[in-house]
C-alpha cells in the first residue's frame, strides 16, 4: 500500500501550551488507523491539524508526497480529498437530509443536481438513513443524525475519512448504530483515521492503533500488540483505568 498521508516533526501550540510534540506518523491508502488516549492528549488536535482546521505550530504534513502547509498548495483542493465526521453532526437545520448530502457535492465537486442526489440516495441506503431523506435534522435522533453527517461525507468521494469520537455525544443506546455504519465502511477499503474511546470497536476494526499521552505517540501498533501485549507502562496504565470504567 501507498503512503498517503506523512507526517512529519508536526508540532501545535496554543500560546505557551505545547498540545502536539513531535508528531511522526504516516497512513497508508486503504489503512484503518485508530487514535486512542487520555482526554487532552492531543487526539482531536492532531486530526484537526491533518484536515487545516488548526494551523500546525512546525514541521510537515504531506499528502501523496506533497506538503500541505507550502504556501503554493491548493487548500481546497486537499480538503476535497478529506471527509470529517465531529463530535457534532454539523448538519444544515434548515435543509432536509437530502440536500444536506447534495449541497456540497453540487458547490465543490461541481456535480449536477441529478447526480448529486444519485450519489446521495445511494450513501444515505449505505448507513440505513435513505427513506429519511426528506426528513429535517430536527426530526432525527443523535445517532441518525450521525448516520446522515458519515453519508454526507462519503458522498464528496474522499481519499481519507476523518473521525473526530463521533459517538461521545450520544445516548449510549445510539452508539451501536453509528460504529455499525462505520465498521461496514472500514470494509469498503477506504482509509480512515478515527479518534475513538470505543476500545472494543478500536480493537476490531484497525489496522494499526496509536496510543497517544501529553502531546505525543506513545505507542504504535497493531490491535493485539496494543490492547493485549502493550510494550509501555502508561499505555498499560491507560488501557486498565478504561477498562475499570466500563
């Protein structure tokens, strides 16, 4: 597999306060890779600062090997290639489900309006959400608003899918339903990067799992080396106080 995404030295401040130390990883096309860690770890940063909605502090990030954050790069360009599902569903009130997976299709993508819908109807029947396509967000639940927002993004036919914890603002019977959808997506070969505290669901669905503690990664590796056999005491320190919780 490619190496789609580099990162390289990447570092993040706010004021004096060093969110992201040093950050090297990379992602390759296809992977499903998962962050997990400690609120304030700097999980959400990191993935924020890999879709440009935080500017990086230094060093590189690199996309099919060129580097985002040179001053010739074409922003939206990338951003076209990138798909985020937040915490919030970011979904628009006022429109209904369907045109709120077509608008961006018709604006960015430049597709028809006929398309656009095709292609929507088509990921909205993915997440179980097509016969609520002329619904209101207001009409939904927390989960299937969440099914609509991963619909949404599907639809603008990203090289990469970022997953900002999409299921901590829901009711716990509405979490299933969403890591369903995205466990189904995870087997589409499409490369996702999902920051999660569903340790069971990170466990199941990843190529390769991060483990990531004050600002840097920690621990790297595959499900079992990290969920099973961790090599670093705070991983393993981490991984019991999460368990203990549940």
């Amino acid at each position: 597999m490619n190496e789609l995404i580099q990162i390289r030295h990447l570092q993040k401040s706010f004021g004096n306060h060093a969110v992201l130390k040093d950050i090297n990883l990379s992602v390759k096309d296809g992977e499903v890779l998962t962050i997990i860690g400690s609120s304030g770890s700097g999980k959400s940063t990191l993935l924020r600062c890999i879709n440009l909605l935080e500017t990086p502090t230094g060093g590189e990030i690199l996309f099919r090997g060129d580097n985002i954050l040179s001053d010739d790069y074409s922003l939206p360009a990338y951003r076209a290639h990138v798909g985020m599902v937040f915490q919030q569903f970011n979904l628009f009130e006022n429109h209904n489900v369907l045109t709120n997976c077509t608008v961006g299709q018709v604006k960015v993508l430049k597709r028809s309006r006929e398309e656009a819908e095709k292609i929507a109807l088509e990921n909205l029947d993915k997440v179980g959400m097509k016969q609520f396509a002329s619904a209101k967000p207001s009409q939904l639940s927390g989960g299937q608003k969440q099914r609509v927002a991963i619909a949404r993004a599907i639809s603008m036919d990203p090289d990469v899918m970022l997953f900002d914890e999409p299921t901590s603002a829901l009711d716990p019977e509405m979490v299933g339903e969403v890591l369903k959808t995205m466990r189904s997506l995870a087997h589409t070969g499409l490369t996702m990067i999902i920051v999660t505290h569903e340790m069971k669901f990170a466990e199941d669905v990843s190529d390769r799992v991060i483990f990531m503690d004050q600002g840097v990664v920690a621990e790297e590796g595959t499900p079992e080396e990290i969920f099973h056999h961790p090599k670093e005491e705070r991983t393993n320190i981490f991984l019991q106080r999460i368990l203990e919780d549940k």
